[in-house]
C-alpha cells in the first residue's frame, strides 16, 4: 500500500511516499528554520504562509521522487494534530482537497504517533508491545506502545516539554533556534559537573517537569551578566544536556523495569541529542533492555513517520475521515 503522507505542524514542510508502514520511497522537507531563526523562534503566521506556498511544490516532488502520480496512491495521510493550528490547516486542507478529487482515502495521523513510527521505518524488527520515550518540542510523554495504533500514557510533563527547555536555555547561553543542536554541539567542548542544576521532584515518578531547571539556566546567566562575570557556556550546556537526559532515562529505563518491558524506543525531535542517545544506550544494554532510536535524519519533523504511521491507523485501526476533518493545536495522544 502506497501512501502519500503530508506534514505542516511547525516549521517544516514535508510530503513523502511510504510503502506498507516500513519503505520510504521518497522523502521531501522544505525547512523555514532560517526565517524563523531571526525572531528566536517560530513566528505561526510566518510559518502558515510559508507552508501555503512551499506545500504544492513539496508534493510534486515527492511524487516526482516516487516515480509516481496521484493515480498510482493508495491513500493520503496527513498530520492532523497537534502543532500550531494555521499551519496544521495547510496540510489538511490540502490533503483533504487531493482525497476528495482523486478519490482515495484520506487517513489523519497525530504528530506524536508518527514521531514514534519512524521507528518502524528505520527497524523493520521493530514490532509493539514496548515503551517507548517521545521527547521533542511539545511533548516528552513515556508510553506503553501496546499494538500500532493503541497508546497508554505512563508519564508526562507537568511544564514545558525537553525541546522546550533546550530551546529556551539554549537562547539565553547566546545560541540560535532552535537552541538543542547548539546546546548538543557545546557539550562536546564542556565538563557536565562543572554546573549543578536541579533536578524538580514529580509526585508521579514517570512524569517531568523541566522549568524549574531552565529558569535555573536563565538565572545562571543573567546572574553573571549582572556581574560581569564570565560563564563557561560550553560547560553549562554540557551540565544542562548531562541533566535533562538523566532525568529522561533515569525515569524511562525504571518505567521500563517496572512494567517489565525488554524492548524500548525513543522517538522526536530531542531523540537526535548525541547525549541522551548514548545514555539511554548504555543504561538500556545495562538493564538487558533492548533499545531502537530513529536514525537523526528521520527524528525531526519529516512526513515519511507521517505515512508510516497511517498505514497502520488504516490497516490495524481502520481510521479514515472525510471532508469535514478539522486540525487540532491540542489532541492527547491516547
Ligand atoms: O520533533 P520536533 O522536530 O518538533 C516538534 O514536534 O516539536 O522537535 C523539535 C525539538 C526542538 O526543541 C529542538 O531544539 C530539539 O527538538 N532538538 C534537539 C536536538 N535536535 C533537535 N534537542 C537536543 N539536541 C539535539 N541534537
Ligand atoms: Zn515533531
């Protein structure tokens, strides 16, 4: 089953071609990060209008790449939910506007769910039940992945979400947006116990809270420049990536443990941070769990996750929409 899947959430936008779930048979992302770089994040205005003048042409190439035309589709798949409400409706009404004259099946995808997906593109070993950490932009969510399409949520974040935090601490060390590259690249120049942040209590033992350790950050810095002190910044940004992955694998490989999963994934956007994917490695094959990670080209925002993803909303869940579907910039996952 060929899928032509379409994802408008944020800043990216992106169309690929996906075949049953598992083969990306071409894949297209038109980024808008620079524009957005010159306000320090992303302007949602900015970024519906760019989506609305990038989306045509960003199809037909993924056409174009597959080899293919609209006839030859199975479906089309399009991210639904959640993400900024003007730039999700791009998508969607574009997919709904090809659904409706091509005649196929139109198959809405949430974000988050395609994020994890992108597991199955890279793994094809990779089969549910297993825990699985999501942690990107919006979301940092521990889940029970107990068949494609069925979700239970273990954890989550009480405040902002880890790319969040990176991001945010990342603008007041001085670095662009979106701040976690910058923060990864720093790291590798800086001493991670040079800095003690704090590391916030949950009553919850599976949930985060990462705001109280980003004003830290904040602090820290304005702080300094009041004094006219100089910060080691690469070392805070080793000391700040060092404690966002221990508190993201400390809680995930004991939520792991104490519902007894031996297979685990990582999946979104902060997945591509070397620190936290080489902690979650070593603490995984510690504890005998097996750990699959997307590789960094497909833990962004890209749509092949998207066309994985709806090929089992359709096939296991039988989920389609017609044209009255709507986005939503809020959507729980389960
Ligand atoms: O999944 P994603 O591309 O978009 C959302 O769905 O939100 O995630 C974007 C987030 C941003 O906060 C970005 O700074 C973070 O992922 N990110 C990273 C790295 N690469 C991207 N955070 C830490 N280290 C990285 N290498
Ligand atoms: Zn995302």
């Amino acid at each position: 089953m060929k899928i032509l899947a379409i994802e408008s959430s944020c800043d990216e936008t992106a169309a690929a071609v996906v075949e049953d779930g598992r083969k990306i048979i071409s894949n297209i992302i038109a980024t808008q990060v620079e524009e957005h770089k010159l306000y320090g994040g992303v302007v949602p205005e900015i970024a519906s209008r760019r989506h609305c003048e990038s989306i045509v042409g960003v199809v037909d190439e993924a056409l174009e790449k597959a080899g293919m035309t609209v006839a030859g589709l199975d479906a089309i798949a399009v991210t639904y939910a959640p993400g900024l409400i003007g730039a999700l409706l791009v998508g969607v009404n574009f997919a709904k506007g090809l659904a409706f004259a091509s005649g196929k099946p139109l198959i809405p995808v949430h974000h988050i769910k395609g994020h994890i997906a992108a597991n199955y593109i890279a793994h094809p070993e990779l089969e549910p039940p297993y825990i699985c950490l999501a942690a990107s932009g919006g979301h940092s969510q521990i889940m029970r992945v107990e068949s494609y399409t069925k979700f239970v949520t273990i954890g989550r974040t009480m405040d902002d979400a880890a790319g969040e935090a990176f991001d945010k601490a990342a603008r007041a060390m001085g670095f662009p947006y979106p701040g976690g590259m910058y923060i990864d690249r720093a790291s590798k120049n800086g001493d991670c116990r040079k800095y003690k942040l704090p590391r916030p209590h949950t009553a919850n033992p599976y949930d985060f809270s990462f705001s109280g350790l980003k004003t830290n950050v904040i602090n820290l810095v304005h702080n300094a420049e009041q004094k006219g002190e100089q910060l080691d910044i690469d070392s805070l940004a080793a000391s700040f990536q060092y404690t966002v992955a221990d508190i993201l694998t400390s809680k995930f490989v004991a939520a792991a443990k104490e519902y007894g999963y031996k297979t685990a994934a990582l999946a979104g956007g902060v997945a591509a941070n070397s620190g936290l994917r080489g902690m979650l490695e070593d603490r995984c094959a510690e504890n005998g769990i097996k750990l699959y990670i997307p590789p960094v080209a497909l833990c962004g925002d890209n749509a092949a996750m998207i066309g994985s993803q709806a090929f089992y909303e359709y096939t296991e869940a039988g989920v389609s929409a017609d044209g009255t579907l709507n986005a939503a910039a809020t959507m729980p996952l389960t």
